[in-house]
C-alpha cells in the first residue's frame, strides 16, 4: 500500500496515531490540574518503566494538557555526562525565560515584576543570558550560587506571581534519573516546599524504573511527593487497538491471524507495535493485511530493531560490560541474579560492582530489586541470542 498513507510513527517519544491504554495516567494529570484550578494543592506525577513503553509520549500529552489551561510549561531532559549539569541548569533557565516571555502579553503586576527579576538573575547565574524580560537585574534572589537556594527562590518567585492569576508553574522532567545529584536535590526540596506552602509548582517527569529509588536516596521525603505511575505493556485489548482503528480510519483491515500474530511478536510495547504496523503496512499489496504480511513484517521489523535500537545500546558497552550483559540474557529477559551473572562470567560477585555501576549509568540496566539486575530494554535478551555467534566483546 501507499507508504506516505502508512498511519504508523515508530520513533522515540512521537506520539502513536492512537494513544491507547493510558487514560488511568492522563485522568490523573487532568485531576492535578483540575485541583489546581481550584487552588488545592496535590503532588506531582512520575511516570516509570521500561524503554519503548510511552513514557515520553505521556510526558507531552501532558504538558500539551497543562498549556491549554496557561500554566506555564518548562521542559529539560536530564543527562548523565561531566557537562549535563550545566547544561540542564542553562536549559532550565532558557526554556523559563521564553516560556515567560509569551505570558507577559498578559501583563505584569508586581508579583510578575519580581518574578521576571528573579528569572533574569537566575538565568545570569547559571550563564543562560542573551534573551531580555525588559527588568533591571536587582540582586538578592536566585544568584547566590547556592543552587538548592536559587532553585527555591525561583520557584517562590514565579510560582506566587501565577497564583494570582489562578496559573501554575509545570516542569516536565524526561529521563529525570540521569539528573546530577545537585539538581535532583534541589528540584525535589523545591517541590517539597511547594507543597507545605501552597505554591502552585508541580514536578511531572518520566524516567526509568529505578528512578523511585534515585529519588529516595537524593531525598527520603521523595517517596511520599509524588504520584507514582509505572508505565507497562498494553493489555491485548489496547494493542489491537493501536494496530486496528489507524488502519481502519483509512479502509484498511487486518485479518484475525496476521493481527495475531504480530500481537504476539510485539509483547504490547507500543514502540514495537508502531514498528511493526508501520512494515506490514508497507508490504501489504491489498487493504488487507494477511498473516503473510504479518510474518514479513516482523521479519524485517526486527532487523530494523536490531541494527539500530538494540544495537545502538550494545555499542555503548565496553567489553567487559558487554561480556555482563551477554551472562544476563540467559535469564531470558527475567531480572538476574547478580551471584548468576558472576558466576557465567568467572568473576567473585564483589567483582561486578563497577560494571552493574557503568551499565545502570550508561541506561541499560536497572535494579528491580536488592542483588537482581535487568535489561531496561524489552527484548534485549532476544537481540542477544538472535545475534550470540557475531556480537563483539573484544572490541572497546
């Protein structure tokens, strides 16, 4: 069929043709910003799991939601390299400033006065100058240095100026366990003190699904800030959903054993799910995809996957951490013993440590639980076996 008709958007956070099996997390955020309109306060939303299942997608759908009600939005991804703190500050000050630059329009009373001063000197601070709120930079907020105090003085400053126009502040965080200890602190005292002082401020971040613990050992109140949501597969109601109603709204069908079969081989992860709709879309002759469409999709679905979202992960291992994660994929899937992987990889298990450290770093792998260690990735363990014979552990 017609490939610039294909309804399909497999890619990282773009949002599928047909935003299924979510409503629980998106009613969640129309609650906070429902209650926030009525000026009650509510905690923040975190949203977890695995890579490939939506989070990002969610992240967006509810920033879209929070600024069709005026709050105003910031949006920062963390990153885990020597410059990702200061970028992530420059980014968090740049993206204020033009997020408040489209709200003066609507006037500045001296709350907003203060608040863009307070702006301005943060933004000088932390070296994300270049763009005029039309202030005069007066000192003594938000340029101390001090980054937890900065970063609570800014959030007072303009949390307080949209209250009086019944607004809020929203800072929509992507892959917050990659933030430096520093800014995750900060943000979290932030939103701590927000919340005892009624300020309009709300943290919403995804992230993957240790990011609970990375905020409890930053904070020990963190555990009881936020609304949790773990981030799962779709129920296979949802996922026929997701492949069929795109389809459907262009006259094209599937028949019950090819969507059965790439149900299968999808394992409801919406990212594998766009991917292989996207093929069998592409190498179907007739507006009906067969189960022979079915099967070329998820052959070359997969090869897709394996050159490049798979592989791409693989190659940021070094050797001996590929040589960890190849001991993991006789799991399986399933998390793994640590004392498991060291003994597939003759070394004592006090041995593993830097090598579980630099693979959690690099957003590989995670801690389900005390002594277990599992792929972030769905299918990891499938890549690893399909491919066993020809994957590199020598070369760095």
């Amino acid at each position: 069929m017609e490939p610039a008709l294909n309804p399909y958007s497999p890619g990282s956070g773009r949002r599928p043709p047909e935003l299924v099996g979510r409503t629980v997390e998106l009613e969640a955020f129309d609650t906070l910003v429902a209650r926030s309109r009525n000026r009650l306060s509510d905690r923040g939303i975190v949203l977890t799991g695995l890579r490939g299942v939506g989070k990002t997608v969610l992240l967006n759908e509810m920033q879209a939601h929070a600024e069709s009600f005026d709050w105003l939005c910031v949006r920062i991804e963390a990153r885990r390299d020597p410059e990702g703190a200061v970028a992530v500050r420059r980014a968090l000050a740049r993206d204020l400033v033009a997020a408040t630059r489209r709200l003066k329009r609507r006037g500045t009373g001296d709350r907003m006065k203060q608040a863009l001063r307070t702006i301005t000197a943060f933004s000088a601070q932390v070296g994300a100058t270049g763009v005029s709120l039309g202030v005069t930079l007066t000192p003594g907020r938000a340029d101390s240095g001090d980054h937890e105090l900065d970063l609570l003085e800014l959030v007072e400053d303009v949390s307080l100026a949209l209250k009086q126009d019944n607004r809020a502040f929203g800072l929509f965080i992507d892959e917050m366990q990659d933030l430096d200890p520093a800014t995750l602190s900060a943000l979290i005292a932030a939103q701590h003190q927000a919340g005892q002082r009624d300020w309009p401020f709300y943290i919403v971040a995804a992230g993957l699904p240790n990011l609970p613990r990375v905020l409890a050992e930053a904070r020990s109140y963190a555990e009881r800030l936020f609304n949790y949501r773990s981030i799962g597969q779709l129920s296979t109601p949802d996922a026929s959903r997701a492949l069929e109603e795109p389809a459907e709204r262009l006259g094209v069908v599937y028949n019950a054993a090819g969507l059965e079969l790439l149900l299968e081989a999808a394992g409801g992860y919406p990212y594998f799910l766009q991917e292989f709709g996207q093929k069998a879309w592409d190498l179907a002759a007739v507006r009906v995809i067969t189960i022979e469409d079915a099967q070329a999709a998820v052959q070359f679905g997969i090869e897709h996957l394996d050159a490049g979202f798979f592989r791409s992960r693989w190659e940021r291992a070094t050797p001996s951490e590929r040589r960890f994660l190849l001991a993991m994929s006789a799991d399986h899937g399933e998390a793994s013993s640590s004392a498991d992987v060291a003994v597939r990889m003759g070394l004592r298990i006090t041995s593993l440590g830097p090598y579980r450290a630099n693979l959690m770093a690099k957003g590989l792998v995670y801690a389900p639980q005390h002594g277990q260690i599992a792929y972030t990735v769905p299918g990891m363990a499938d890549f690893v076996d399909r491919h066993r014979d020809e994957l590199d552990v020598s070369r760095p």
